[in-house]
C-alpha cells in the first residue's frame, strides 16, 4: 500500500513537473479558418483549441460541455460574430482571457491576410519575446496566399471571367467578383427565399444571359439547383470551409478548390 502511494505521488509531481515544462498559452478559435491561421502564425508557441470542426457548418453547431472543458485554460480566444454562444464560451473559461472578434470573411486572399495579421498582432500581445518569430510565420503565410492569389488571377483574366454572367449566393460573391465575374443579382439563405424570389431571379438570370448560378454549400443547395434548372445555366457549389469538399484540408486548398470548379464550369471542352 505504501509503494502504491508513493508511486501515486511521484506520478502525480512528474505529471505537474512535464505540465509545467512544456505548458504553452492555449489559444481558442472558434472554427477552422482561425484555428489555420493561428497554427500557421503561432506555431509550436501556442496551443490551440478549434471548437467548430473542420466543414462543419457554424449556424448548426451547438456547444458541448467537452468544448466548455476545452477552453478552461485559455489565454486567447478569437471568433468571427456569428457565434451565437460566445457569451456562454467566455463565461466558461473562470478567468479573465483576451478575446477578440474578427469580423468580416476571409473568402479572398486579401481578406485572410487582414485575418492573418491581427491574429499575429494579438499572438506579440500574448508573448512579446516571440514577436519576431510571430511576424515571420505570418510573413511566411501571407506570401504563400499571395502566390495562389496571382496564380488565381493570371487563370481567370485567361478565361476572360469578366465576360461571364453569374447568379451569386450571398456568402460566396466576395470570392466570386474578386476572381472577376460580373454578378448580376446575389440571393440569401434557402430558407430566406419564397418562389416569387425564383421566379423573379430566373427571369433576371435569363434577361441577363447567365452562365453559372454559383451557391453555398453551408447554407443549402437545393434552391440554387432550382434556379440554375430554370436559367438553363451550370450550377456550381462552393464552400466557405476547409474540410467541408474534396482536398480542401486548408484555406489555401479551398481558394484553389472553389476556383477551379468554376474554371472548369466555364472552360471550352477539348
């Protein structure tokens, strides 16, 4: 009994000793997105804890009480707005915690480079002796997205997208008329919309010679895929997540992903 004490006892103090020595700041994301951008920012300075799964959608997504244990120990949480239960999440924690809101999407490079810099801002705050190495993981992200952006870009100025038509999911026009394609009228959740809203955006999209009706996967496709029925165009599905398509395990691959789905929708057939 008392070797099984003492055993007890040195387990526990070598358990506190390794904890204490390799203990790093916990940084909460509230989905993917962030939890990308601040692994590619903190690197193995931090630890981080993503709530939301990867490609699963934010509007469907409840707290669980492993998450609430999750965050505990946070020192960083960072969220985008539309999380509905922020309150209950910070309130969880039991101490104070820097927490910041990053508003707006990052459905284009440019957008997820701001994202990038002031999650490496708020990682100086967390740790100024690590500043430097913070600005250069971000540096080193930022070009990365940049590359892909010009590649992006060179791709569809080939393809002369400025001349293609689209009917365009609210949540994806962003990306959508950064890559240059003229949107002639945007749409809002399914569940939002009534028939008169088809029929008046099918007249719309027929008036205007539309090409692709382009939709959101988080947000349902069945009335795009009725209106694209309607317009005699191609209807192509994008996603605002990593994870949530084939080979899109990150936002770089997303980009990538959502644009070559609609090169291939309007590309000449060999």
């Amino acid at each position: 009994m008392k070797r099984l004490v003492a055993f007890t006892v040195l387990f526990l103090f070598m358990s506190a000793a390794a904890f204490g020595a390799t203990a790093k700041p916990v940084v909460v994301a509230t989905h993917a997105v962030l939890g990308e951008f601040v692994q590619a920012v903190g690197g193995d300075f931090v630890d981080v804890v993503t709530i939301i799964p990867s490609g699963f959608c934010p509007s469907h997504y409840d707290l669980r009480p492993s998450d609430i244990a999750a965050v505990s120990q946070a020192s960083l949480i960072l969220y985008s707005g539309f999380e509905a239960w922020m309150n209950t999440l910070v309130s969880s924690v039991g101490h104070p915690v820097m927490t910041i809101q990053l508003a707006g999407d990052w459905s284009t490079p440019e957008a997820a480079i701001d994202k990038v810099n002031a999650i490496e801002a708020a990682l100086a705050e967390l740790l100024p002796n690590d500043a430097e190495i913070f600005k250069a993981n971000s540096s080193a992200y930022e070009q990365k997205l940049r590359s892909l952006a010009a590649d992006l870009k060179d791709k569809a100025a080939a393809l002369s997208v400025d001349d293609v038509r689209v009917l365009c999911m609210q949540w994806q026009v962003s990306f959508v008329s950064w890559l240059g394609f003229d949107v002639v009228a945007t749409y809002g959740i399914p569940e939002s919309l009534s028939l008169k809203d088809l029929v008046a955006l099918a007249k719309t999209g027929k008036e205007q010679g539309v090409q692709l009706v382009i939709d959101n996967l988080q947000s349902g496709i069945d009335f795009g895929a009725k209106l694209a029925r309607e317009v005699d165009a191609v209807h192509v599905v994008l996603s605002n997540f990593p994870g949530a398509l084939p080979n899109t395990a990150t936002v770089l691959d997303l980009f990538k992903r959502n644009a070559d789905s609609l090169f291939s929708a309007i590309a000449p057939v060999e």
